[in-house]
C-alpha cells in the first residue's frame, strides 16, 4: 500500500474550494439579474388603469399608494405576460393582473411571489389538457400562473360578491410561494396557518354537512380551495366576513398581515 502526503491532495482541495466559489458566485449572479429588486416608479400607463379600475388601490392612503406602485412595477418587471386568446397583452390586462397579487401582498414588505415567473392569459374558460376540464384559472408549481381575463375582470367588476378570480388564484400561489424552498419561504408564521387550517377544517365539514355558511361550498372542496375562497371574502365582503366569523376573520388578518377594513380607514397596512 502506498502512504500519501497531505500535500498530494492539495491540489484537489484547490479544485474544489475553487468550485465551490464558482457555483456561490453564479448564485449570487443569477438573483441579482432578477429585474423585481430594482423599485422604480410605476408607468404612467399602468398608473392610469389602477386610477380607472382598481378599487383596493383607490381605497389607499396616499403613502400606501406609492408604495402599492412601486410593488406593481416591480411584479411586472418580473414577470412575462404571455397571451394566448390574445395577439398581445395590453396596459390593463398587466396592471390589473399584477395588482391583484399586490393586493394580496401587500402586508408583506417585500412578498413578490417570486417563484412564478410566465402569467398565461386566456380570453374564456379553457380546456386544461391536464385535467381534462374547463378551467378559469390555475397555478402550478412549476411557476405558471393560468387566468381567463373575462372571469377575471367580472371579479373586479362586481366587486362584494366574494367571489373573484384573480385573488382566489394568487391565494394559490401564496401559499405554494410560502411552501416552496426559495428566497420566499416560510414567510407565514406557522401558528396562523396551523389556527387557519383548524378553522378551516370545522367550517368546511359544516358546509359539506349541508349546513347554511357564509363561503360557497366550493370552499369545501379542500383546504385549498377554502383559503382561496376566504381570500375572496376577504377582501371582497370583509365587513360580513367578520361578522359571520369574528376568530377567523381574525386570523387571516394575522396570517396575510393586513386588515381590508382598517386599510380603507386609513391605517397603514403594516403594522395595522
Ligand atoms: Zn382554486
């Protein structure tokens, strides 16, 4: 048997500390290209479209507004918006679109959702070869937000009817971006969700009981859909909400750190 020196193997020891440089250089190199961290003032063709259509938006304060402005840009720098019933994806389609997953948010100082990257637009319902159905909206973990503008726009349009669209699919994304291992992680406190789910759980079981609830039963379809479909409620009806069930109402104000009806009374989102 041959003995060797340490120093035989310095040269491999060179190699790979040298590697191991390389591979954290690239890493840091690739998130500093991510065009979301660089703030800048909202364009005033998306400016415009929150002003015209968007609710949330015009409820706010004013510092609250700039700061909603400069979080909209940033997500539609960050993202690509890609039609598929469309020749192309206009101002108001971009600006909506990232305002709702503002919205959602925008308790978070610096939530991004950065795991998705490729937002799909279809003008209607589609077929998802996937699963086989008519869709009006999905999100997958391979980083791919799916909306139908039509069902999209009727979400904002009728704006207290709890149901919407574009908040029900970035409620998904929340909570897979919450999930997924990245910059973005964990940022839920885990004692918020842990009471939501609890809440949750007795409230689905009464709706698939039969029982008369405040949230449609789709909401019992799983715990997912029951987060998404609170989500909607939320910020759609939060008066009624609250009302109907003051503790998890309660919670989800801690879980997404805002509270819609403090928000329009000119508190700040942040703490509220
Ligand atoms: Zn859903």
């Amino acid at each position: 048997m041959e003995e060797y020196e340490w120093e035989d193997w310095l040269p491999f020891l060179i190699l790979m500390v040298a590697s191991v440089i390389y591979l954290g250089k690239s890493a840091l190199g690739l998130s500093s290209h991510r065009k979301r961290h660089n703030f800048r003032p909202l364009e005033q063709e998306y400016k415009k479209e929150l002003e015209e259509h968007f609710l949330y938006y015009q409820n706010l304060s004013s510092t609250n507004k700039r700061k909603f402005e400069t979080r909209v840009q940033a997500f539609i720098d960050g993202n690509d918006f890609i039609p598929r019933s469309y020749t192309h994806v206009n101002a108001e389609m971009k600006a909506l679109i990232a305002g709702s997953a503002i919205q959602l948010t925008f308790g978070f100082e610096h939530l991004n959702l950065e795991h998705f990257r490729k937002i799909l637009i279809y003008k209607d319902n589609y077929y998802s070869t996937i699963t086989r159905k008519y869709h009006q909206g999905e999100v997958n973990a391979r980083g791919l937000i799916v909306l139908s503008w039509n069902n999209f726009v009727e979400g904002y349009e009728v704006h207290d009817d709890g149901r919407n669209l574009g908040l029900h699919e970035m409620a998904h994304a929340l909570r897979l971006e919450n999930a997924i291992n990245n910059d973005e992680y964990d940022f839920i406190d885990d004692a918020h969700i842990n009471k939501f789910e609890l809440l949750a759980k007795a409230e689905m079981e009464r709706i698939q009981m039969g029982a008369d609830s405040f949230f449609r039963k789709y909401g019992a379809a799983n715990r997912h859909e029951f987060f998404a479909v609170a989500v909607e409620n939320f910020f759609e009806r939060p008066n009624e909400f609250k009302e109907y069930h003051l503790e998890l109402y309660h919670t989800m104000t801690l879980l997404l750190k805002q509270d819609p009806i403090r928000l329009f009374q000119g508190y700040n989102s942040v703490p509220f």
